[in-house]
C-alpha cells in the first residue's frame, strides 16, 4: 500500500507535530481534534514552526506554504473516510483511545492503516480494540517531532508484515530514522 493522505487524531504538541512533518514531506493530512481552540493552536504552532525552519534556512517559504495548505483541520473523525493511514496521539489514557478507534473504524476505508503514538500502552491491547488487528502498528514520535529524528515502529502481536513495511516506508519518507 501506498499512503497519500493521513489522519492525525489530536492536536496537543504530538499531533501537530506529526501534521508538521507530514506535510511538509508531501502528505495530505487531516488533522482531528474534537476541541477547536486546540486546532487553531496547531495551526498556529505548525506556521511558526515552519516559520522558524525558512528563517534557519532549512527549508524554502514555498515549501512552507504548501505544507499549510495540505493541512486540513477538521472536528470529526468522518472526515477520515478516504485517509491511508491514521495516527491517533490522543492523550495517554487507554479508554480514551479506546473510544477514539470505536469511533474511528466504521468510518475508515477497509484497506486503511491504523497506528498509536502512544509510549506506554500495549500495541496488541489498543490493536484488539480495532477492526483490523493485523494492519495496526505503533508509531512513537520523538518530541519535539519536527527536530527529532528518531520514531520508534512497534508491532502488536498480530499486525501483519504488509503494515510493517508500509510504516518503515513511511517514515523512511518523512525523513526519521526507525
């Protein structure tokens, strides 16, 4: 599977920071928060961010501008029907990503990948709250995201080699290192 377009759940520090890269590495990202004042923040933090970087040099205003307009920010997750890829990086309570994938996987297509930013809860557990077990794999950015190179994969017990590699090649084009 190709990804082309991703969905970014949550727009604390992780979440717009995952936006961040993900546009400006070409994606069409829709980032979801269900409190509006946190997604005009992200909107806000991703800007200056990329603000800072043209100011440093390490990328073109033209680059800048369109990460900005790949960035979609929306309410609902219904928004997430067409994504390729979804990284929830929701607050670090498991019910609460619990919720956010009971939500999530009627909406999204039957071929979509899911992954967690989480760094502390099973891949298998939240993976076994899911639909699709085997296309779920952990996605742990590094704060902050748009420095830091690293991104940890993790496999839950049943996701599939397929998810895998995707995922590898996905943040192979972001530019971390797995």
């Amino acid at each position: 599977m190709t990804i082309e377009k991703v969905g970014v759940i949550g727009a604390g520090q992780m979440g717009n920071g995952i936006a961040h890269v993900c546009a400006l590495a070409g994606y069409d990202v829709v980032l979801q928060d269900i409190d509006p004042d946190s997604l005009k923040k992200a909107i806000d933090t991703i800007t200056y961010n990329l603000t800072r970087q043209v100011s440093r040099g390490i990328i073109k205003d033209e680059d800048k501008d369109k990460a900005l307009k790949r960035i979609v920010p929306v309410n609902d997750v219904a928004a997430f029907s067409d994504v390729d890829l979804v990284i929830e990086a929701a607050t670090e309570k498991e019910e609460v990503k619990r919720a956010i994938f009971a939500q999530l996987c009627p909406v999204l297509r039957a071929d979509a990948l899911i992954s967690s930013n989480t760094s502390s809860i099973s891949i298998t557990r939240l993976a076994a709250a899911t639909d699709r077990p085997e296309q779920f794999i952990g996605l742990h950015f590094m704060n902050p995201v748009p420095v830091m190179k690293l991104v940890e994969l993790i496999r839950g017990i049943a996701t599939d080699e397929e998810t895998f590699k995707t995922a590898r090649e996905f943040t192979n084009r972001l530019g971390k290192t797995t």
